[in-house]
C-alpha cells in the first residue's frame, strides 16, 4: 500500500514538474515571439538600459546618482519637446532645420522681454504665439506655395539665425534675474509638509501614474479582448506591468532622494500626453499617419493636406518655442550661440524612437525615450570626460545605426 501511495505521488510530481516546464517553454516563446515582433520599439529601451548600466560602470555610479538623474531630466526637457514637435513633421515626409534657431531666436526674445520689465505670464504665451506664426509662415510656404520642406526650413535656419544674432547684437549675452522664469527649468515641485527624508510627494505622484497607467493596459486589453483581437496571454501582460510600475517607482524613488520631480518634467509630461492623445484618439491624428503613409489616397479619401501641413509646422514651431523658453530658463540667459544643433538632436531622437524614414509610422512616447538616449550619452560622456568632438562621433554613429535598423526590420516586416 505505502509503495503505491510513493509511486502515485512521484507520478504527481512527475505530471506537475512537466506541467511546469511546459509553461515555462510556452511563456518564453510567446515572450520572444513578442520581442521579434516588437523589436523596433523595445531597441530603444535596451538600448538606453545599456547606456544606463554602461555610464553607472565607468562613472563608478556617478551617472546614477539622484542629482545627475534629476539633472539629465532637466537637460532633455527642451530636447523632449523639440522632438515631439518633429515627429508630427518627419511623420507626414516632411522635416523642419529651422527649429533649432526658432527656439534660439525666441528664447533670446523671451529674455528681452524680461529685462524691458514684462512679467512672465504674459512673455510665456507671447513667445508661444510667436512659434505658432512662425509655423505658419513656413507651412503656408510648403503647403500652399509648393516649396519643398527641406529648402523652406533651411532658409529659416539662416534667417532666424541672423535675426538672433541681429537682437542681441549691442548686448550679446542677457541674463535672466527673474526666479520664476528661471524656475521653469531649474525648479522643482513643492513637497507636502511632512518631516521626511524624501520628497513625498514625487512619490505620490509616481504611485498614482503606475496605477493610472496598468489601468489604461486593462482597460485598453479588456477591449482588445471584447472585439476577440490578438493579444498576449496574461502571464506576459502581468510581466510587461510589472517592469512598467518598476521602473517608474524606480526613477520617482531616485528624483524623491534628491529635490523631488522638476517642473521641466511636469511640462514635457503634459506636452507628452497632449500629442499623444492627438495622434492616437483623434481624427486629426488618423490623418496625420494616413499622410504619411500614402499622401495621394488620403487625399483621395477627402483629408485637406495643407491644412495638416499647416497644422504639422505650425505646432513644430510651437514645440521650437517652448524648447527655446526652456533652454533659456535652463541657463538663465539667451545668447547667440543657443540653438545650435538643436534641430539635430530633434531629429536624432525622432529615429532613435522609431519614426520611420519613409513616414507614417512613429510614436511620441517612443520619441521622449530616443531624447532621452540622446541627452545620456551627452551626460555620461561629460561625466567621464570625452572630448567634445568624440561626442558628436559618437551620436552620429548612433543616429546611422538607428536608421539602418529601421529600414533592415522594416524591409524584414
């Protein structure tokens, strides 16, 4: 009898340990047909994961530490915003090379207007509206007149470059005294009055963004599920979920042990969820990727072009404009040198986050995380050292690697 009983339950363990193994197969396949399936999108996260790890190496941690991180974020807010502004432009086949001194030019504007006295809750919107009819200066060009992009832009690089020039010409550089200004980029949101040796409020806000979105991924299944669409087994979405609120809480714990989140990062972040709720839950942004995809057929099938052309440069203007009033305030001053090679770094991160080279296809969210891996590199290597011109080798050599994997798993897919 006890030998029966010892070979039904070596039977069971037997059943259960393959039943298990089995599982296990089956969730790393479906997890690596997942990874192939998506690699265009998660690149960009292992590769700003490596960057990570790589620079926390060599710095011997410098790089990860509170202060640097909350710095870097501070440092990619204007990039961030530039290069969401670009996606809707590189989205549609076009491209804007004049966002770099727009930005420049109406930073330097925004300093003036400071110093003649203005207050800044009227220098802010002023600027903005500013950015919005420049956009609508060289939109009008391309769109109604048929002036190709690339040359429309490019003559607005000279001109806004030699307008910067021209208004700070008798002062050269100005300083910005006003703090809440100075603030926008270098400030950081209020804590709760609590003693504590963490900002907790940064965390507070980082828990109820993690719940806010694995609602959103719940929601966003249920209804995938109730129109019977493809999507991974639950074991894969529970993971997924699990890496997001981890790596959230992670980056809230870190800015917490420092000052707390900065108010570049609330910008962006509003910026972030404004377009991206454009592109994905509206008319408007269906035209946007019909553009790009097939400008002819939309055509056909009653989108007005010009106007969303109009609408593409005049918001990446507006996004120049903010990312000048950023710039600025991140410095405290305009000068004749701001917004060099700002265009490019819009670019590079509009790529980096997987907008494709032939349009139609790119994401914001994906853009924040190809500036993000633009404005690490550029911290890690100051942190460490490396000479300015090995810098720009660097990211160019990224920015080449980039496009080429785009275009290899496009032609793949």
């Amino acid at each position: 009898m006890s030998t029966q009983m010892q070979l039904d339950g070596t039977k069971r363990k037997s059943f259960f340990r393959d039943r298990v193994l089995t599982g296990l197969k089956s969730f790393g396949s479906e997890l690596l047909t997942l990874v192939r399936k998506n690699i265009r999108s998660y690149a960009m996260f292992i590769a700003l994961i490596g960057i990570f790890i790589f620079f926390g190496i060599r710095t011997k941690g410098l790089f990860l530490s509170p202060r640097n991180i909350s710095d870097l974020f501070n440092q990619t807010g204007y990039v961030a915003v530039l290069a969401i502004g670009m996606t809707i432009i590189l989205i549609i086949r076009h491209i804007d090379l004049s966002v770099g001194y727009v930005a420049g030019f109406l930073g330097a504007v925004a300093a003036i207007l400071l110093k003649d006295g203005w207050p800044v809750y009227l220098v802010i919107p002023v600027v903005l509206v500013l950015g919005t009819l420049i956009g609508l200066y060289q939109g009008f060009l391309v769109a109604k007149v048929g002036v190709p992009a690339f040359v429309t832009t490019l003559a607005g690089m000279f001109i806004f470059r030699g307008l910067l020039s021209l208004i700070l010409a008798g002062t050269g550089t100005i300083i910005v005294y006003d703090e809440a200004f100075k603030a926008i980029s270098n400030g950081f949101i209020p804590d709760i009055p609590i003693e504590a040796n963490m900002h907790i409020l940064t965390l507070v806000l980082g828990a109820l963004l993690t719940i806010a979105i694995i609602y959103g991924q719940v929601r966003t299944r249920r209804t995938a599920m109730a129109y019977r669409f493809e999507v991974t087994s639950l074991a894969v979405f529970i993971l997924k979920n699990i890496l997001i609120a981890a790596a959230i809480m992670l980056v809230a714990f870190m800015l917490a042990g420092y000052k707390g989140l900065p108010w570049s990062f609330i910008i962006v972040g509003v910026v972030l969820y404004i377009y991206n709720f454009i592109l994905n839950k509206t008319r408007l942004g269906r035209y946007i990727y019909g553009i790009g995809g097939n400008v002819e057929a939309a055509e056909l099938s009653g989108v007005n072009v010009q106007r969303i052309t109009l609408f593409a440069f005049a918001s990446v203007s507006l996004m120049a404009a903010l990312g000048g009033i950023l710039f600025t305030s991140r410095l405290s001053s305009a000068s004749p040198q701001a917004g060099m090679g700002f265009e490019l770094d819009a670019i590079a991160s509009s790529y980096i986050g997987g907008v494709s080279v032939s349009g139609g296809v790119g994401k914001v969210t994906n853009t924040i995380i190809g500036a993000l891996v633009i404005t690490s590199l550029t911290n890690g290597m100051n942190i460490m050292g490396i000479d300015i011109s090995f810098q720009y080798i660097v990211k160019g050599i990224i920015f080449i690697l980039a496009v080429a994997f785009d275009i290899k798993t496009r032609k793949q897919g």
